[in-house]
C-alpha cells in the first residue's frame, strides 16, 4: 500500500526555534533598555525593568547573548541562507509578495531572497552593535574621536535593527499567514509549504521516504 503524505511540514527545529526566540527576546530587551539609556523621553522604560543601575549593567551583557545567538543561528542555517540564481528572479516580483500577490512570485526555497536579505541586514546590524556597544562599555580603554564615532554607529545599527524587526513582524504575522504557527509549534500545512516555499518543499519530498525525522514527520498537527 502507496504511504500517504502526511498533512504537516516540519519547518523549524526545536534547536531552530529556540534560538531564533533568544535572538528576539533579547533584542527586546535591548530594544527598550537602548530607548531608555539613549533617548530621555524614553527614561520611564528604566524603572519597569529595574532601574537605571539594573539596565545599564544588564544592556550589554544582554547585547553579548544576541550577538551570540545570532552567529549559532547563522551557523544553523548557513546553507540555506546563501543566495542563488533564483532569489534575483524572485527580488524581481518583491513589490507582489509585499502585497501579498504571491501567484505572482516566483517560487523560493528554504527561505525567499526577501528573508535572506533581511537576515544579513540584522546580522551586519549586530556586528555593528557589538562592535560599537564594546567601545561604549569600557570607553575609558579607547580614545574620544572612537567613542563619538560607536555613539553615531550604535545609533543607526540600531535604528536599522528596528527597522528590519518591524518588518520581520509585519510580515510574517499579516502578509504571510501560518508564519507565526512555523516558529512557535514548528511546523507548517503542506499546502502551505507548496504555496510559498515550493522549492524548498520539493527538496523535502524525497527525504520522507527515507527518514520521518526531516522535512515530512509522521504525526499530524
């Protein structure tokens, strides 16, 4: 008797999903720790998250546990993050998936040339970050033209991290429905992966016959 496909994809990993919620929840964390440390307007975030002393320790070490979790992140998924032949087709047709006309699109991989894109653009955002939050964490060790220079770098990495935040947000939680359910539960509808990660799901289809564990699980969700 023919096995039938089963009815879910398995999109992330639990080692996947774990890390990409450090990455989020502590860039949350920075997020409102910066506003607070770097814009007065903002100082009454302080005292929800423990005080100025509290934050002022914490918003680096917190900024070591990002970066950190960003490079395991770019390690596990490294392979599926390089740019092929057909991520500039599909940049072509990055108006239609915005608007979410994604017939229009062509079809991607594991990931779309737009999510790539902006994951490069967050990982240059935190090396930026890092390397400029070290000079603001021990000023004292490097001179002034350095330390004036990691205020403006940590500002505009920062608003350029936001940036791509809101848009990783507003993507996968209004445009592209089921995005929230893949990186929480870890799984998405095999219509879903046919709709828009063709590609990538047509890479699964052999492994299911083989091994269960990747791509195609048996259970249903």
């Amino acid at each position: 008797m023919e096995r039938r496909e089963p009815e879910v994809v398995l999109r992330y990993t639990m080692a996947e999903r774990v890390v990409h919620w450090v990455v989020a929840v502590s860039f949350l964390y920075l997020l409102l720790t910066g506003l607070a440390l770097f814009s007065p307007p903002f100082y009454w975030l302080a005292g929800l998250l423990g005080g100025g002393p509290v934050i002022r320790y914490w918003h680096p070490v917190v900024g070591v546990v990002f970066f950190a979790a960003l490079v395991v992140m770019l390690l596990l998924w490294a392979r599926d993050m390089k740019l092929e032949p057909h991520d500039r087709e599909w940049l072509r047709h990055l108006r239609d998936y915005a608007a979410g006309r994604e017939e229009a699109v062509p079809e991607s991989g594991r990931f779309n040339a737009g999510q790539k894109l902006l994951f490069y653009l967050q990982f240059l955002a935190g090396v930026l970050l890092l390397a400029s939050g070290v000079v603001l964490w021990f000023p004292l060790s490097f001179g002034r033209l350095l330390r004036e220079a990691s205020f403006v770098v940590h500002d505009l990495a920062a608003t350029a991290a936001m940036g791509a935040l809101i848009l990783h947000v507003y993507m996968g939680v209004f445009v592209i429905r089921g995005s929230w359910e893949a990186i929480t539960r870890g799984t998405v509808s095999r219509r879903w992966a046919q709709a828009h990660h063709g590609l990538w799901y047509r890479q699964l289809r052999p492994a299911s016959s083989r091994s269960p564990q990747r791509g195609l699980p048996e259970a249903r969700a």
